[in-house]
C-alpha cells in the first residue's frame, strides 16, 4: 500500500468540481456501492455526458495511469476493457480518473440467468495469459505469499488480536493460518512455471456483462506472474458467485482454461489449497491494518464491513465445499 498519508474523504461536489475543472460539467453525481480500496462515482450531465470517476484512496497518480498501459495490451489481443480515460488528475491529494460510462452490470450482480457459460469466462482469462508481460512489470499484489519474510505475514497475528471477539472469524484466520505453514514450503519450491501478464484481481465485481459482450476492469494489480494466480483466484470467487445460485463452475471453467494452457496438477493442487487462505488473510490485515484519523477509520470501516460480509463467507464456502471444489478442478 502506497504511504500517501491522511486523505480527506471525496464527496459528490469534489466531482462536481473536479470535472468542472476540466470543462466536463455534470448535473447529476451518484456514488457507486461497490469499492473497497477506491470510491467511484457515476456523473451525469448535458448532452448524454455519462462518466466514470475512480478515486484512489491508496495510489499516486502516476501508478493509477499505469493501469492503462496492462487494458491496452489486453485489448490488443481482443479482450474488451473499459474505454480510454477522458481526464485524471487529483481531487485535493487523492488520484482521480473519469471515463465513459459502460452500460452493464458486474458479475457479483447479474442475477442466475445472465451468468455467463463457465467455459467463456475461462477462454477469456486463456486469450489474457497469451499476452507477454512489459519488461518492467511491477510487482506481483500477492507475491508475499511465496516470501514468509515479507511483511505481510506479521500482520497475520494482529488481524488475529484485531478479530478474536467475532470468533467465526478468528477461526477462519487460524484455519487460513495453518494451511500456509502446512503448505507454503511446497508452493514455493514449485518455481517452474511461464510468466504472463496477468490481470491480478480476476473476479465477479470486475468482469461486465454489457449487452452480449464480456468487459475486464480494474487493471490496478495486473503485472507479470505466474498465471496459476489469476486461475486459482477465478475457481475462489467465482465457485463462490456460481455456487449460491446452485450453478457449477470449476470444471467447465478449467477444462476450458487448459485447452490453452495446460497446468500440472501438483502445482494446481498446492495452490488450491495456499491462495484463498492467503487472499483471505490478507484481507483480513488490511482491515485491521490502517492509519489514524478520520479517513483511517473509514477505511477500517469499509474493510471489516468487506471482510464480514464478503471475503469471510467465501472463505468458508471454499472450505465447506472443497472436496467438491477439488474434485471438479483436479479430475
């Protein structure tokens, strides 16, 4: 996380403004529900003006451009992404972003029969991993789950401390605990896997379905890796978002995936039962994790409404429903 110090909270007039600046001038500002680590705003105004305003409450602006440069290259090799930026700068110290609007809703939203097949979704994260990553990727997001010396893993004992009192949570983080100190030596011995760009946050919130067409947004952790990350993370959420409409996902979704590229199963293996404890560990320390002051707290705030709400429950539906899960991905 970047270290950009106390950020006042952005409100629907700083956007007002903030376009104004930019001789874009709306009439209408509504904040988005979805967001944890941004805020985003849906601004309306004459002429059909219809934008998009992403506020970074943890990157400079310097990092939020560099999103575009990872949705060109994806969008070279015939991924639809969002359209171009129509202005960013900073509304105070806070990076801000507008671009068109994309009529649709995301796949955390559509209801069972506007699921997409399983298998389009995997040949879409197959068509991503086919594009070489820039010579000067940034860093992996979760690439602290191969180093128990990076920082994040003492982190792990405060978000512990930070939930003992909600003890279907503090179970969960031993549990997520235990998996990695049972299986992280294997996962970091197994190196020998290709690197691709990856988009880093494949899930249902950041795929669109805007009319027949399949939109990926949110380029803000794609980089280079090893591609098993984007598809491990693909089984976690989306077996999840599939499952509670009683919907499979893993098998066609993989046997999709792997025509293109195949993965050896002890690898799969060892990373379906590392990452979603890692993911979820992670989330849980950004929750417990943030800076005094007002906008501190609201980050806290967000963070442990996403981990009660969102990353704890998926976490416990992979564990409840694992062997199921393994059986569809490994076989």
């Amino acid at each position: 996380m970047d270290d950009l110090g106390e950020r006042a909270p952005v409100v629907e007039t700083d956007i007002v403004a903030f376009l104004a600046d930019h001789e874009l001038h709306v009439t209408e500002v509504t904040p988005y529900a979805d967001g944890v680590a941004s805020r985003n705003f849906r601004a309306r105004g004459p002429g059909g003006l219809d934008l998009t305003v992403r506020c970074d409450l943890r990157r400079s602006l310097d990092k939020v451009r560099e999103d575009r440069r990872y949705a060109e290259l994806a969008y070279a090799q015939g991924i639809s992404v969002p359209p171009a930026t129509r202005v960013d700068g900073h509304i105070r110290d806070v990076a801000a972003t507008a671009r068109p609007t994309i009529e649709g809703r995301s796949l955390a939203q559509v209801t069972a029969s506007r699921l997409p097949a399983p298998g389009r979704i995997g040949e879409m994260l197959a068509v991503l991993h086919n594009v070489v990553a820039p010579p000067d990727s940034r860093r992996f997001f979760y690439a602290g789950m191969l180093d128990a010396s990076d920082p994040i893993w003492q982190g792990f004992p405060h978000a512990r401390a930070t939930f003992r009192n909600e003890l279907d949570i503090s179970e969960l983080i031993e549990q997520a605990m235990t998996r990695l100190k049972c299986e992280v030596s294997r996962l970091r011995a197994m190196t020998e896997m290709r690197v691709s760009m990856i988009h880093g946050d494949f899930n249902p919130p950041n795929i669109l379905i805007s009319g027949t067409d399949m939109v990926l947004i949110d380029w803000e952790k794609a980089c280079g890796a090893y591609p098993i990350a984007d598809l491990v993370q693909a089984v976690y959420y989306f077996c999840a978002r599939y499952g509670r409409h009683d919907l499979p996902f893993a098998g066609e979704f993989l046997h999709r995936y792997m025509k293109a590229h195949p993965v050896p199963r002890p690898i799969l293996e060892v990373w379906l039962f590392c990452f979603p404890a890692f993911i979820f560990l992670r989330d849980t320390v950004s929750a417990s994790l943030q800076p005094p002051g007002p906008v501190g707290r609201m980050q806290m705030a967000r963070f442990m409404g996403y981990v009660r709400e969102d990353s704890a429950p998926r976490f416990r539906y992979f564990l409840e429903n694992e062997r199921a899960i393994r059986d569809a991905a490994l076989n």
